[in-house]
C-alpha cells in the first residue's frame, strides 16, 4: 500500500512539472520524472525526521533551501 501511495505521489509531482515546463515555468532542462522522484525520496526522509525530532523553523528552511536548489 505504501509503495502504491509512494507511486502515486511521483506520478502526480510528475504532471505537475510536466505542465509547469509546458507553460515555461520551469527551466526545458528540467527532468520531470527525475525531480519527481528526488523530491518524492525527500519527503519520505522529512516524514521520518519529524517523527524524531521536529523543529518547525528547520524544517522550512530545509525544505526552502532543497526546493531552491532544483530550481523550483
């Protein structure tokens, strides 16, 4: 089930930049698939985290600092 839920997510960030790079959003050199991906393996690394230790303030200023990263 989780690695149905874990799919789904890719699929779904997957179109979005999909439709992002179709309206020039995004930057052409973007991989959808590949940054759906990356991002997707992110969050499952923040989920666990914040059942260890979570800190609101650090926590957005990673997920700002990895977004801005993939140019996002």
């Amino acid at each position: 089930m989780a690695a149905n839920a874990l799919e789904g997510l890719k699929g779904v960030l997957s179109e979005c930049l999909r439709l992002d790079l179709d309206n020039g959003v995004l930057p052409p050199s973007l991989d959808s698939q590949v940054t759906a991906s990356v991002v997707a393996t992110y969050l499952q690394g923040v989920w666990r985290l914040a059942l260890v230790d979570y800190d609101r303030p650090s926590f957005e200023q990673q997920v700002d600092t990895f977004l801005t990263g993939l140019g996002l």
